[in-house]
C-alpha cells in the first residue's frame, strides 16, 4: 500500500470551483461519519472528529456534508472539528461543501423536498450549524419532481446573490436538467453516482469537462467482484502496490480533470488508503484493461 507520509491529496493536483475557487482533486465525504443508515451521532464520536482532522493534515481541502447526513449530524462534527474560530477564515483554508434538499423519516430513508421556503430555511441553518456568513459550495441534494425546477434554481441563485452562498452545486442530474438549472445560474459542481462498475452518468462527465464543472462522484469505490482474487483488478494493483480501492480511485482521477472524488469512510486507516490513491500512475493499457474488464 502506497506511504502516505509522502504521499497527500496534493498529489492529484486540483480544479477550480466556479472558476475561483481552488480544492484539491481528493475530497472527503462525511455521510459515513454519522450513525447507521446514516442516522444519529456516530458510535465513536471522538474517532469521527480525529478521522476529519487527519484528513486535512493529509492534504484534504474539500469536505463533502449535507444537512440530511444525521440528520444534521456531520455538519456538527465538522465544525467541531475544524472551525479555527477566526471569522476571517474559520476553516482555514478548507471548503466546506454542504446540500439540502431532502429530508429524513428515518436510517435509511431519504424524501425530496425542494420548496423554495425550505430550501431557504436549511441554508440558514447550515450557515448556522456551520458558524460561516457563507457556504463555500451550496448543493441541491435532490431537484424535487414536486416543485417546479426553476423555482429550485431560482432560490438558489437568490441566496448567492445575497452572498449567504459562494457557488452552487448539483446532485443526482442528467443532462437535460443540468443545462436546465444552466439558464438560471452558474453551476459550478454536479454530484453523480459514478465509479468503475457505474458508469451511468457519463453523458454528464462530458458535459461537466467541456463546461468546467467539477464532476464530483458519490460512491467512488464500488469494485465488488472485480477486485476478488486473480480478478481484473487485483492484478493491476498488485504490479502497481496498491490495493484494488486506490486503484479505483486512481482510475477516476485519470478519467478526466475535473474529477474530484470524495470517499468516505470512518476509519483512519482507510482514510490514509484512500488519500495516498492520488499519488498512483496508471498507463494508458492499465486505464484500458480496467475499462474493459467491466
């Protein structure tokens, strides 16, 4: 396994966030810092804090929340963990991405809710539960099938106008619907499933490269079968030294340069894994043999 004392999410160099906002191409998601089914305070509360910590000292500076991950809960670790209380910069240096846009009944269960009143009241609260004047980067967990999607938009572009959000973002879209939200605003992220067995959204990869956007992929390492023994993907890791997680993550950053992966995990140990993934190379034939081998 690749040494991360040498090795930091530096090493994937970085994009821009709207064109003026600088992270690197390794983030952090905290959705698996909170209970299970993603519910209720973590089972070790002080490991989730220290988990975050390490993160930025190995070079992470884009954590991915959203108000639903607890609920509320990862937006309470995350600035207990790393607020520097300086309202100049209170997370020094480190951008905060947070979403809104669905709701929670229960563990496991997700329920959209895109009223622009609502969308409103969770930005306030997590500029709250964060304790910033603005949200670095504001994502629509879930456009509402309920809600007319301009009035979606429209509320968004509103609270960046009124400076409570720096740039807005976007989960779960296809094409249509992100040059939709287009006409009302600039986009400056989309957060798609998409991974070496997903493919899915490669239509809006596309789109993102040719515009700009950061493509941000939830559930980055889904390898499965594929990393078994002998399999495709334990072959390639085992010439490069890596296992088959970083070179799933490695495969991403590879994929195209707005890539910005943000796995997510509880452990320490995974997290160094998973961070020394961005100082892996991968040739043109090991990009070609995983893509084939799915």
């Amino acid at each position: 396994m690749t040494d991360t004392s040498t090795t930091t999410a530096a090493a994937a160099g970085t994009v821009l966030l709207g064109g003026d906002l600088p992270v690197t191409r390794m983030g952090y998601g905290a959705m698996r810092l909170t209970g299970e089914g993603v519910w209720g305070e973590p089972a070790d509360r002080d490991r989730a804090l220290a988990v975050l910590r390490r993160a930025v000292e190995v070079g992470v500076d884009l954590i991915d929340t959203a108000d639903s991950y607890g609920p509320f809960v990862a937006e309470d670790l995350i600035r207990e963990a790393l607020h520097t209380g300086r309202g100049d910069d209170p997370y020094g240096g480190v951008t905060i991405a947070t979403k809104a846009g669905l709701v929670r009944t229960g563990p496991g269960e997700w329920h959209p809710l895109g009223r622009p009143e609502y969308l409103r009241f969770a930005c306030e609260m997590s500029l709250r539960r964060l304790a910033v004047e603005r949200i670095d980067l504001y994502q629509l967990h879930r456009i509402d099938p309920a809600v007319p999607a301009a009035e979606q938009f429209g509320v968004l572009a509103d609270l960046q106008r009124e400076g409570k959000i720096r740039h807005v973002g976007l989960s779960e879209v296809s094409v249509a619907q992100l040059e939709d939200a287009r006409s009302h605003l600039a986009v400056a992220s989309v957060q798609n499933r998409y991974n070496l067995t997903d493919r899915g959204s490669e239509d809006v990869l596309e789109v993102c490269a040719a515009a700009g956007i950061a493509f941000l992929p939830w559930f980055p390492v889904a390898v499965g079968a594929l990393a078994r023994a002998g399999g495709p993907l334990d072959a390639v890791a085992s010439t490069i030294g890596a296992t088959p997680a970083q070179l799933a993550l490695a495969w991403l950053l590879h994929r195209s340069p707005v890539m910005v992966p943000i796995p997510g995990t509880s452990s320490l140990e995974h997290l160094e894994e998973n961070v020394a993934a961005a100082g892996l190379e991968l040739t043109p034939e090991q990009m070609s043999a995983l893509e084939a081998a799915v």
